[in-house]
C-alpha cells in the first residue's frame, strides 16, 4: 500500500503553521472557559444537573446545549481537559473543512441519543466530545493514506486507546451511552468525510506511467528539475 507524504511546501507554509496555532489557542480556550464555569458553579454553590441530559422529559433537551460544559467535579473536568486540547488541535489543524460538520454533531448527537434511550440518570461533560474526537481522529488516520494523519491516529491510538473501554456499561457514574454514541458519530463521520481535508501530496512523475519497472541510473547533479523524478504538488 503507497502512503502519500503531504508535500513540505504545504505542510511548512505560513497558513498550515498559523492554522496550526489557531487550533491550539482554540483549544487551549475551549478548556479555559469549561475551567472558568466549574469554578463559578463553586463559587455560586450551583448544581450542574439541570444543564445535564435527562432522558425522555422536557427539561432534559437543555442539556444537549450545555451538558458538555458543565461537569460533576473538578476530578471529572481535570480528566477531560488534556484530551480536550490534545484532540482538539489534532482536529482542527488536520481536518479544517471537516470539522465544522463534526464538532456539531458529535457536541448535539450523543445527547440526543442518550436523551431517546439511555434508561435514566442525568449525563453531563465533555467526554462525549472526546470519544467523537478519539474516534474520528483514529478512524481517519487509519483510512487515508496520508502520513501525517496515520501518525495523529497511531498518537491517539497510545494515549487513548484504552478508553475503549468506556463505551462499555462497566463502571458506575460513567455515561457509557454518551461515550459510546460520540464514539459511533465519530466513526461514521470519518468515513463519509474522507475525501475532505486531503493535502497535496508529494509525487514524481514517473507513477503515473504503469509498466515502468526499471530505470537507469540518473546522475542526481545533472538532473534538469523538469526531468521525470522531480517532485510536484498533486
């Protein structure tokens, strides 16, 4: 199988670097503002489970707004901040055009889900948001042959790989139904949007001519830029 290397002239071009940067303080900003309302729902002694998803009664629709931003405790919140910026650049720096339809669906879509069939209990913070971005991120990586993105998918894949098992109804207090229908969101998603997001690749010319198996040897000094074997944004 040919992995594709997307081309140094994009990759180090002054709008990926400063896309680059955008993505982190977005998501370094992100983080902030869940930190910033957990400490006013301390400072103002409120109790987060009205913002959160309650299944099948009416109050419970506010929470597919807010039940990712508010959080249980600070040992909940601190447990979903580093995936948050981590993920989040990964997101938005690799997958621009992509995330626009993602970040939507995979912030609206576990709620709704919990909210038609999770059996009952109320389900709040940004851990549906981390298993749509573990699971897209991971998914994409995986089936595009595009070298940066196997290696943001082989990154997620050892730092998160064993949230695997959150998806699963086997620890107590944990909204598996969210994880699992972010993780579901995540995964299809990745699969319709994989011909977005798709930078120029390196490639010689001589790939696009089939039956060539053999070449002389090219003195690489004498080489005219024209010849086939130079490089071209495709």
């Amino acid at each position: 199988m040919q992995f594709d290397t997307p081309h140094p002239e994009y990759t180090g071009s002054p709008g990926v670097r400063a896309g680059f940067r955008l993505a982190l303080r977005l998501s370094l900003a992100f983080a902030a503002l869940l930190w910033a309302i957990q400490l006013l729902n301390l400072a103002l002694d409120l109790d987060a489970a009205p913002f959160g998803v309650a299944p099948r009664t009416l109050a419970g629709l506010a929470g597919l707004v807010f039940a990712p931003l508010v959080h249980g405790g600070f040992e909940h919140l601190l447990a979903n901040t580093l995936p948050i910026v981590i993920l989040g650049t990964a997101m938005l720096h690799l997958y621009p055009r992509s995330s626009p339809i993602v970040l939507p669906a995979i912030w609206i879509g576990p709620g709704l889900a919990v909210w038609l069939f999770a059996s009952g209990g109320v389900h709040l913070g940004a851990s549906g948001l981390v298993y749509g971005m573990v699971a897209y991120v991971f998914t994409a990586g995986l089936i595009r042959r595009d070298r940066r993105a196997i290696a943001a998918s082989m990154v997620v894949a050892f730092l998160y790989g064993a949230s695997v098992w959150g998806v699963l109804p086997i620890q107590r207090g944990h909204s598996w139904e969210t994880h699992l229908a972010a993780a579901l969101i995540g995964l299809a998603l990745a699969f319709v949007l994989r011909h977005r997001d798709v930078p120029p690749a390196v490639r010689y010319e001589w790939e696009d001519q089939p039956g060539i198996v053999d070449l002389e040897p090219v003195d690489e000094a004498a080489r005219p830029a024209s010849m086939p074997g130079a490089p071209t944004l495709h």
